[in-house]
C-alpha cells in the first residue's frame, strides 16, 4: 500500500465525502425541514452512515472484479469506513435525545412491579444492537491507522477490521427492528433490504474470486 499523508487523504478522500455529505443533508432538508434539528442531525447521520459503511464492506470486492490489486489495507477504504463510522457515532448520540429524552435508560429497559428489566421487545433489541454496533465502530475507528496495522501485525489487523461484518449486521438489525417499532416497513422493503443484499452478492463474489484465485495459483505450482 502506497503512503499517503493526511494532508492528500483529506484533499482526495474527506473534502469529497464532506461535499457529498453536505448535499445529501441538502436534499434531505428539502423533505424533512419540518423536523427538529435534533431529530434532523440523528437521522440524516443515520442513512449516510450506512450508504458509507455498506460502500466501504463491498470495496474488496469491486477491487477484485476490476481485476486491481487488493490490498490488506488501502487508505480510501479506510477513509470511508472512518468518515461513516464517525457518522454513526453521531446519529448514537443525538438518536439519544430524540424519543426519550430525560429518561434514557428506557431506550434499554422497561419499568416493572418489581423495578427495571431488560428490554427485549423490538425497540429495546434494536437499541441494544446499536449501542453494540457503535462500540464496534469505535473500536474499528482506533485502530484504522498504519501505527495499529505494524503494531498488530497484518494477520490480527486483518481479523480485528472483520469484526466490520459483525458490525454492520448489527447496524441493519438496528434499524430494521426501529423501522418495525415505528411502523416505518417500507424502510426496509425500500433501504435496508436492497443494501443488505448489494454486500452480501458482492461478498459472494469477492469470496468466489478469492477461491479461484488461490486455486489458479495452486494448479500452477503443481
């Protein structure tokens, strides 16, 4: 992987992620200026986040199609995943403030007879598997960076940076299960379903690439 400094990842990588984030939240002003700001910022970091993250998950992928070299590491994959994760952050914490505001615990928990108990209903699980999924991020975060790669070495880099698959199922049971809790189904007939199934197929044929790959290598060797 070829060095580049901060200064040209944020000319070539951050400044067009910002534009394109600024004229997302543009467009979704146009539909959602009734809402309020809180709600606004929660939801609109929401959606980019998951486009950005499903986007930085298929990548390899792509690489792999095109035929180009794929790398344990490229800065622009990191980027991206860096920038949406950072997104998700922000739609965890604002999300925070936008039902239940003062009374935070109940995103977790339920009031009983006898005290407080988990919230296992759609609601609950759907929060639990998105405070998870942002702990993920952040760890994933930490350690997007060449220091972490050389000082874990390539192997346990590459296994820590998979736990980006566990985190973005997460992410989708997250939302699918607000989506059920708000009645918003046709979020996920029309978002989530599509998104998830663009990085399953090209999971697929990332894996299936990699298989004839190593195969071809094999029949050369022997």
């Amino acid at each position: 992987m070829k060095k580049m400094t901060i200064s040209k990842r944020i000319k070539t990588h951050y400044l067009l992620m910002i534009a394109l984030t600024a004229i997302s939240t543009s467009v979704f002003y146009i539909f959602w200026k009734d809402r309020e700001t809180i709600q606004f910022i929660a939801d609109v970091t929401g959606y980019i986040s998951i486009f950005l993250l499903a986007f930085s998950l298929v990548l390899g992928s792509i690489n792999l199609l095109l035929r180009r070299k794929n790398p344990i590491s490229t800065y622009l994959r990191r980027d991206i995943g860096i920038f949406g994760g950072l997104l998700a952050v922000v739609h965890s914490v604002t999300g925070l403030f936008v039902h239940l505001r003062g009374k935070m615990w109940q995103y977790f928990l339920v009031e009983t007879d006898h005290g407080y108990s988990i919230n296992l209903e759609n609601f609950g699980i759907a929060n639990y598997s998105g405070a998870i999924a942002a702990l993920l991020i952040m760890l994933l975060i930490i350690i997007s960076n060449d220091y972490s790669l050389r000082k874990l070495k390539a192997d346990r880099w590459k296994n820590l940076q998979r736990l980006s698959y566990l985190m973005f199922s997460l992410v989708l049971i997250h939302s699918i299960l607000y989506s059920i809790a708000l009645k918003h189904i046709s979020y996920i007939v029309y978002l989530y379903t599509p998104v998830f199934l663009a990085v399953l197929i090209f999971q697929l044929i990332g894996i299936k690439l990699k298989l004839q790959k190593q195969v071809g290598l094999i029949n050369k060797e022997s």
